[in-house]
C-alpha cells in the first residue's frame, strides 16, 4: 500500500505533463528575465515587459524580506482582515441564504432588495464604509465582509434552488416535519454550493482587502513593510522599490492560493459523498 | 349509407368534419363502378366532382405543364381524387385518371361539397386544409396548387394562410407575457417587493435624517442624495442635468467595452484551445495557473509602472479580469462536452478541423457565456479599483474624488450610478446569450427548469 502510493507519487512527479509544466514555467520566467533585462543586453528596454523588475532581482529582494518583521506583519494584518470579513459573511450570509431559500415570503421581500445592491462593486463601497466605521480596521473588514457576504447568499440560495422536488414531496409524503426537511434535505443538499460559495469568496476577499489597503493607505503599520499586503505593495511603489511590488503580488497569490486550497479541503470534509473518484 | 359515412370517416379531408356534415355529405354522394381499363377522365376537361375511391386501383397521372415532384401515381382505396373541382376559380382536371382493376367509386358534386364545408362552421376550414394538404403532400404539388383550394374564412386561401400565422403567433406571446404580468400583480411577490425596498429605503431615511443617529449621521442622507442626483443647479456638481455625469459614465462604460471585447477577442479562442489540445494545455496551463491566485487589484502597481498615461493601465486591469474569467470558463466548457460526440464525430469522417468547429466550439458555448457573465461583473469590480486608485474621469473616480472632498451625497450618486449601469450591462450579455443559444434554452424549458 505504502510502496503503491510513493510510485503513484513518483509517477505523476515525473510524468509528462508536470515535464512539461516545469518546462513552461522555466520559459516563462527565462523570457521574463529577458524581457526585464533588455536595457542592459539589448540596448534598449522592450516595450511594457521593460519596465517590470527581474525575476533574480525579486529574488533577491525576497530573501531580504524573509528577515523583515514589518513583512510579516504585512501577512498577518491583511490574513486577520479577511478573515474577519470573511466569517462574518458566513455567518449572515449563511443562514440569510438558507431562510430565503426555505421562505417564499422573505424571499420576496429581501430577493429584490438584495439584487438592487448586489450590483455595487464592493470597492465603492469604501469611501462610505470609511464615513461610517469608526476605525479604519472596521471599514476595511466591512469591505471585505460585503465581497464574501453576496457570493455566499447567492450560492446557498441557488444550492438550495437546484434540489430536486420530489426529494421535499418523497420526505413531505413519509411524514417528516418542517424541521426534518431542513436538517436532512435542504442542509445537505447545500453544502456543496455553501463551498462553492466560500472559496470564490475567499478569492474575492483577498482582492477586496488589497484594494481597501491600498485605498485607505493601511493603517496600524509601523514601518514602511507593515499595515498589510495592500499596503506594502502601494508603499513599495509611492517607494520606488519595484522588485518589491513583485514580491508583494506573489505573497498575495500565494495567500490567496492557500486560503482557498484550505477552504476547499474543509469543504471535503463536511461532504464526504462527493469523493466518488 | 352507414357504409358510405364509414369511407368518407377513413379519408383524409373528411376525417375531421363534424358527424353532421358527414352525414350531409354521404348524402350528396354517388356510388359509380368503372371497369379495367376505364378513363374516369382526363386532363385539360373541366372538373365537377371530387372522388372517393371504395375499392380497386387506379392510375393517376398528372401533365407535365403541372410542376409536380411526382408526375404518376397509383390510388388505393380510401384516397381522394379530383380534388381539382372544388378549386377556387377555373377548375379543370389536372390529371389522366385511369382503371387498372375494376373499381368503385363515390362522386361527390364539387359545389355542393364546397358548400357543406362552408356550413360547417367548426370543422369545414380545417377540411378545407386537409385538401392543400393531402394536395401538396400526397400528389407532390407545389403550395400554388395546394392553395387553390379555398378556404372558408372570408379572404380567399393563398392570403389567408401565410400572413395570418405570425400575426396570430405574436398575439399569442403577447397574451403570454400579459397573462404572466398579471398573475405576478395578483400574487403578493410585488407587494413584499415594496415592502422590502421600503425597509431599506426607511430605514436609511429614519436613521441618517429623522432620529440622527451616531455614526449614520455622517452619511449623506436619503433625501439630500435623491435631490442633489435630480437637482437642475446641484450643489456638488454632479446631477443627471449636467454633462459632466454622463462624460463619467461614458468613459466608464467605454473603459469596460474596450477590456472586455479584448478579452473575449482573447480568451475564448485560447480556452478552446487549452480545452482542445492536451499538448497546449499541458505547456500553456501551469503559466496560467501561476498567474490567475495574484488578485487583479495588486497588479495595480505594477500596471501604473509598466503602462504610461492614465488610461492604459485601468484597461488593462480590467482586461485582466475578464481575460481570466472568460479563458477559464470556456475552457471548462470544452472539457464538459461528452467524449462520445467527438468520437462519434471522427468515427463520421469528420477531421480535426471540422471537430473544432462544428462540435467544440457549440458545446462549449453555455460555458463561454457563463463566463462571459462572470467577466462583465469582475470588469466592473476591477475597473472601479483601478479608477479609484489611479485615472481620471469614471465613476470609481468620482467616488473616490468626493470623499477626498468631502462631497458626501456624490458618493452615493456614482454608487448608484455604477450599480445600475453594471447591471444593464451583464443584462445585455445574458440577453446576448440567450438569444444566441436558443436551442439551450428549449432544452431547460423541457426540463422543466
């Protein structure tokens, strides 16, 4: 069984496809440093690509920054940002979805409210978020709340949408109560798209909260590296240190990347049925 | 008698009239026996009676002048001939009608028929389309033909039938909606509707305005923004009376036009071809997998770098956003379609080519939209930030501009402002979706979804 897995992991390492990834990806990054270093070897800078720091000089940077505490903290502000946003989404939206999925009558009264505002980008929402919230810590977790929060109600409900009737007719005709039929239909049958919800959630609030930094300039950083992600990044700029902005996109995607990977992991845990394969 | 009824019921123009006139009918029929050999007549004499053949086989030939697809046909017992006497005008036989067995015949008088028909107010019309029928399709005659068979509707056949079917199709779709309309007035969704906006509208109304309360009373409130948007002389600059509102909105919607074109232009054809050729895939994807976890909105920075002035770099976020949404979805959309149509496409003969093109590029479509949906809102979303952030004119613009100084209840105008304008525009992409993948929509429609 052990020696199974480890040539099943072998082989998916050295397969072709991951060859050819490796083999992509080291293209990219070969032209990239081309392109960046153009001025020196060439003569003249290549349009666009010119002007974007090398990938050896962002390493460099990189490294450095591992030693800095302002970049870390940098991480744990904007982690702690979405993360608050992101569970107070879940935990309005979450039951706001399921009560107008399971209510006719509240459905027609929040359904085409919620759409009138659902359009809003969450963004433009910051200056007034910024007017109400007494802290800037708040404004910003407001933002990020209302990227999450129209993601989730709009999965749950449409989960909810998509069950079958003849499961609410079968359960209605074996004698089960109101309660029956949401603890074990309309419950489960959701899960999947609550999931759904909160990892294309997740990835709209690591968006949102960079923007929010960067518009509302951090805030409770103490050093040029600290006060969030978004922030580092719009500082790395107004700086001039170019290479740092690339190292601040990176980390983001990598937050991102794992805050999602996470969520989805989580997900598979609460709905063991769909590992068929 | 009983017997006559029973033959005329088995024919095709007279299956559908009302006992009543089938009776009425049988009534003006002559029974006529001919034997092997027999002319019952031929072309070019005039036409009085229509036939019902009772039993034996006949040779029905029709001349050449006619453009029949069929000139010579063999009649069984239970076909209608001599269809030629009830037509509208001139009517003369079309056709050599001749006995090759001994036959029996019912001759129905052509004038009196039509005459009966007309009477019959519930069945003659459709009688009467049963004969252009069995005309056009059993004796292969063109629609001209066909047509001049009259009806019993006061215009004459050849007019009555083609405009008349749209006209009748659109009052049917426009009681439709008017019939959908009015059940939604009398269920109670439209009122709860109200009620909804009311809470929301009151509330902002009683809590910034009326009770003031903390922290609401900073807002701008209900009514200062709805008189400033409509104000002719508004306070903060920025109503729908002047041109600046609309040189907003413009540069807004053309910054979304122009990214969101690029990106289709773009990402449609590079999904087909990452969901088409493994061999791309398997180069092209790890790049775009390495890129996509970066939030649009932190390459802001680097976009202001890499592109000069101010118009570029928010084009190019926007384009962005679309560009990854809309490559992803079609290329979900290409691996959705079932393996079996590509096989059964290629067992057919069909190349790579016509593969692509007639089988994945239309499965993909449901896909394509859906992400094309997906990529009008994030072209909003990011087109706001990058407004925002750096640019000038757009509605991110103006709201991040009012806040800066201070003109509260202009926030409000260009959030309201970029919400229905966001909408509009994924409104006309789902329309253009709809529209272009009709045949999706009949099959959800049969679904029962």
């Amino acid at each position: 069984m052990a020696m199974n897995r480890i040539t099943k992991i072998k082989r998916s390492i050295f397969s072709r496809s991951s060859l050819r990834a490796i083999i992509a990806i080291i293209v990219f990054l070969v032209l990239w440093e081309c392109g960046s270093r153009s001025k020196e070897w060439l003569g003249h800078s290549l349009p666009w690509i010119g002007l974007v720091p090398p990938p050896s000089a962002v390493v460099l940077v990189w490294m450095d920054l591992l030693g800095d505490s302002g970049y870390w903290e940098s991480w744990y502000l904007s982690t702690m940002r979405v993360m608050s946003g992101f569970v107070a989404a879940m935990i309005i939206g979450i039951p706001l979805g399921l009560m107008m999925a399971v209510s006719r009558t509240f459905n027609s009264i929040t359904f085409p409210t919620f759409e009138i505002l659902r359009p809003i980008p969450p963004l433009a929402w910051v200056p007034v978020a910024i007017i109400f919230w007494p802290t800037e810590e708040l404004s910003i977790a407001f933002v990020t709340f209302l990227g999450a929060f129209f993601t989730v109600v709009i999965n749950v409900l449409g989960g909810a949408k998509a069950i079958d009737m003849r499961f609410y007719q079968s359960a209605q005709a074996m004698g089960s109560s109101q309660w029956d039929i949401f603890r074990r239909v309309v419950l489960p049958a959701t899960i999947p798209s609550i999931v759904v919800g909160s990892s294309v959630g997740m990835g709209i609030t690591w968006n949102v909260v960079v923007a929010a930094e960067m518009i509302s300039g951090g805030g409770g950083g103490t050093s040029g590296t600290g006060g969030g992600l978004g922030f580092f990044i719009w500082n790395s700029y107004v700086g001039g240190s170019y290479e740092q902005i690339v190292v601040g996109m990176i980390s983001i995607g990598i937050a991102g990347y794992a805050s999602s990977e996470l969520l989805r992991g989580i997900g598979g845990f609460f709905t063991p049925w769909l590992k068929t394969r | 008698m009983e017997q006559v009824e029973q033959l005329l019921k088995r024919t095709l123009p007279f299956q559908v009239v009302s006992p009543e006139t089938l009776g009425n009918i049988a009534g003006i029929s002559q029974r006529e026996t001919f034997s092997e050999g027999d002319v019952i007549y031929s072309a070019g004499q005039s036409a009085n009676d229509v036939y019902v053949l009772a039993s034996g086989r006949l040779h029905h030939a029709i001349t050449p002048q006619v453009n029949a697809k069929i000139h010579e046909k063999s009649l069984n017992a239970g076909d209608v001939f001599g269809w030629a006497a009830i037509f509208e005008g001139e009517r003369i036989r079309l056709a050599d009608v001749s006995c090759t067995e001994p036959v029996e015949v019912l001759r129905i008088d052509g004038t009196k028929l039509l005459d009966l028909l007309r009477r019959d107010r519930n069945f003659g019309d459709a009688a009467m389309r049963s004969f252009s029928q069995l005309i056009s399709q059993q004796y292969y005659l063109p629609p001209s033909v066909a047509n001049r068979v009259p009806s019993t509707l006061a215009a004459p056949a050849t007019t009555a039938e083609e405009p008349g079917e749209p006209a009748a199709q659109m009052a049917s779709t426009w009681t439709l909606t008017m019939y959908r309309a009015g059940e939604w007035i009398r269920s109670p969704d439209p009122y709860l509707m109200m009620i909804g906006f009311m809470l929301l509208l009151g509330s902002w109304y009683l809590t910034v305005e009326v009770f003031k309360l903390p922290r609401f009373e900073d807002l701008p409130g209900l009514t200062t923004v709805v008189t400033e948007w409509f104000a002719t002389d508004p306070m903060y600059g920025l109503s729908i009376h002047t041109s600046e509102y609309y040189q907003h909105v413009w540069v807004s919607i053309r910054r979304v036009a122009i990214a969101f074109l690029l990106a289709t232009a773009l990402g449609v054809p590079l999904g087909l071809f990452l969901g088409w050729s493994r061999t791309f895939r398997e180069y092209v994807f790890p790049v775009f997998e390495l890129l996509r976890p970066i939030p649009i909105l932190a390459w802001v920075p680097l976009a202001i770098i890499m592109f000069t002035g101010s118009e570029t770099p928010v084009i190019f976020l926007t384009f962005l956003a679309s560009f990854f949404a809309t490559a992803l979805n079609t290329m979900l959309g290409v691996e959705s379609i079932d393996e079996s149509y590509t096989r059964a496409a290629y067992c057919l003969g069909a190349n790579r080519w016509q593969v692509f093109r007639e089988v994945i590029i239309p499965g993909a479509m449901p896909y394509v939209f859906t992400g094309l949906q997906i990529s009008v809102g994030v072209a909003w979303f990011s087109l706001v930030a990058g407004e925002m952030v750096s640019g000038q004119y757009g509605l991110g613009y103006v709201i991040n501009t009012s806040y800066t100084m201070v003109r509260y209840p202009t926030i409000i105008i260009g959030m309201v402002t970029l919400g229905i304008v966001g909408y509009a525009t994924s409104a006309m992409v789902r329309v253009a979706g709809n529209y272009m993948m009709q045949w999706r929509l009949r099959e959800m429609a049969l679904g029962g979804r």
